[in-house]
C-alpha cells in the first residue's frame, strides 16, 4: 500500500529488500529501531507504521483521495 501511494502521488522512492527472517534485518532496526516493514525515512522522518506513513504522505504531498 505504500509503494502504491509512493506512486500515486508522483514521488520518487528506493526500495530496499531486506531479509524475510526479522533477526536478519540489520539495516531495518538499525533505522527504525525495529525489524518490521514497511519502514518510511524522509529526510528527517522516520515512520514504521503502514498507516502512519499513508497519512503522513497525505498530508505532506497532498492526499490522492
């Protein structure tokens, strides 16, 4: 849903990867302090919540609804 979003509001993005084992997630926790996805870094935002993201993108780029 939010890559879906990403794209819907025209932003430009980088997807990561991780590893489907949550301990393997190195890069995750190392930026959200956690090692669930979907995780949204922007500039100095980090959100780890599917629907705090979504809002947060609404709100800051305009809501596609």
């Amino acid at each position: 849903m939010v890559r879906d979003r990403l794209r819907e509001l025209g932003l430009t993005y980088e997807t990561i990867e991780v590893p489907v084992s949550h301990r393997d997630r190195h890069e995750v926790f190392r930026v959200s302090g956690q090692y669930f996805v979907p995780v949204l870094v922007d500039e100095e935002v980090m959100l780890d919540d599917e629907e705090k993201i979504l809002a947060y993108l609404d709100k800051k780029y305009g809501s596609v609804l």
